[in-house]
C-alpha cells in the first residue's frame, strides 16, 4: 500500500504579442504537461475556463461583428492530453492578442516521484494555419476557419519544479528568432488529495506436505475414510506403533499383537 498525491496545475494564458511573426494567419497554443522520467506519464486535462470577451454587444439592426481573436474556441482533447487556446487571427506587426484563457491538468505522483523531487515538464507549440486565398487575396473580414489545417511551427519547454508544494508563478514564453512572438503565462498548483493505493498481489508459493513419521515394520497404516491419505502422515498427530513380536509380563503371560500408543501420550 503506497499513498499518493494528486497534483492540480492550472495554466493562465493572459494574452499573446506578435513581434516579428514571418505570416499573417490564424493562431493558437496547445500544451501539454509530462512527467520527466523513463514512464513520461501525461497529465491528464479535464477542464477549462473561458477568458472574457472585449466585443461590444451588436447594435440594433446591424449584423454581429466578427472577432477575428476567438474564432475557434478553446478545447481539450482528451485523447492526445492536450489543451488548446482560442485560435486567433494574426495580421498586423506588434499585434496583441487577449486571451485569458485557462486550462486545468491532473495528474498522481507516488512516493518515489516525490521522494526524488522530479520535475514536470511544460510543453508550448505554437500552432499555425495559412488562410491565404490561393489566388493571394487577402483573408477579409469573415475568414473560412473550418478548412484551417494547423501545424506546428515552434515549441517551447518549461520546467516544472515544486508542484507538490504549489506553485503561482509568471512565466513568459518567447518562441525562436523565425516565429518571434511572446506568450505571457502563469502557472499554478495545489494538492487536491491523497489516496492509498494497493500494490498487486504477489502469487504465494505453494507449501510442500510435511511427511509424518515412517511406521514401523509390520505396522498397518489406517486410511482416512475422505481423503484417503494415511493419519500417520498428518502433522501434529503421532502414529500409533503395533508390536508384533510376543513378550513377557511380570507375572509370565504373553501379549499378542497389541496395539499400544507412543510413551509421550499420557492418559487422560
């Protein structure tokens, strides 16, 4: 029996800058946390919160304008153990984006990931759509999001340390020279709880039968009506000793044939 902790790690994504971004398109980070041993055990995500939107309500009698910073909305993908933020639209230098989104991951750390203090590890790609017309015109007002096929253009990775003892710290994320961008980020971390959990049982090895003492010569072993085996070879019970050969008394009679118990039965 091992008692283990289970961790809760919320990501803040507070808002994105474009620097010095080679392409105009559409954008969005999806991360994942991991575990920085031989096992790489994924933390699992199971929730998220959305940011607030800057749009004003739409006037009366004019159509919704669209946000080209929430085009798709941010979403798990439990089968990758992902968590992905608003896909947003890229079109001008020194743009900056408000995200505000978060995402919440799980994941149970034994004993022995405690003990040696390992930390976790914090993966960001930066994922990229080109929406770009092939007759080059420019992406409009109202881009086509649904044939968007994103890729990952550039990964960042951070390193986890002390989520055990909780964490609430500011982390900026900075991409390569090629995709030069900045993420602003904050982590946070608890316990939620402890849980015992059982080891798998082990196979116990099968005990060998304890052979009773071997009876003497000429002695007739009395079978167990049940099992068949004989009650001299249980453990704990003596066997009884048949003398065969005639003897005297004291007083010059013989015995013949008599069953008599071992010396170390006393009489009741």
């Amino acid at each position: 029996m091992s008692l283990c902790t289970v961790v809760e790690i919320a990501l803040q994504f507070e808002s994105f800058r474009n620097i010095d971004l080679f392409h105009q398109g559409l954008y969005h980070l999806k991360t994942r946390i991991y575990r920085d041993d031989e096992s790489r055990a994924l933390a699992v995500p199971h929730s998220h919160l959305k940011g607030p939107t800057l749009v004003s309500e739409p006037v009366k009698g004019k159509a919704p304008r669209v946000d080209h910073h929430n085009l798709i909305p941010a979403h798990l993908n439990e089968e990758l153990y992902t968590f992905s933020t608003r896909s947003f639209l890229i079109r001008y230098c020194e743009e900056e984006v408000e995200l505000g989104d978060v995402g919440q991951f799980r994941l149970e750390l034994g004993p022995s990931e405690l003990e040696r203090r390992q930390p976790l590890l914090l993966e960001v790609e930066l994922m990229f759509a080109d929406l770009t017309q092939p007759s080059g015109e420019n992406l409009g007002d109202q881009p086509d999001v649904e044939s968007a096929e994103f890729r990952c253009v550039s990964t960042q990775v951070l390193r986890l340390r002390g989520v055990e003892r909780g964490l609430h710290d500011f982390c900026p994320v900075v991409f390569d020279e090629c995709h030069f961008c900045l993420l602003n980020l904050a982590v946070h971390s608890a316990v939620l709880d402890l849980r015992f959990r059982l080891r798998p049982k082990q196979l116990a090895a099968a005990k060998p039968k304890v052979a009773g003492p071997a009876p003497r010569a000429g002695a007739k072993g009395e079978e167990d009506s049940e099992g068949g085996e004989s009650r001299g070879g249980e453990v704990g019970l003596p066997a009884v000793v048949k003398h065969s050969k005639k003897s005297l008394n004291n007083d010059g009679s013989e015995d013949h044939d008599q069953e008599r118990p071992p010396s170390s039965w006393q009489a009741a």
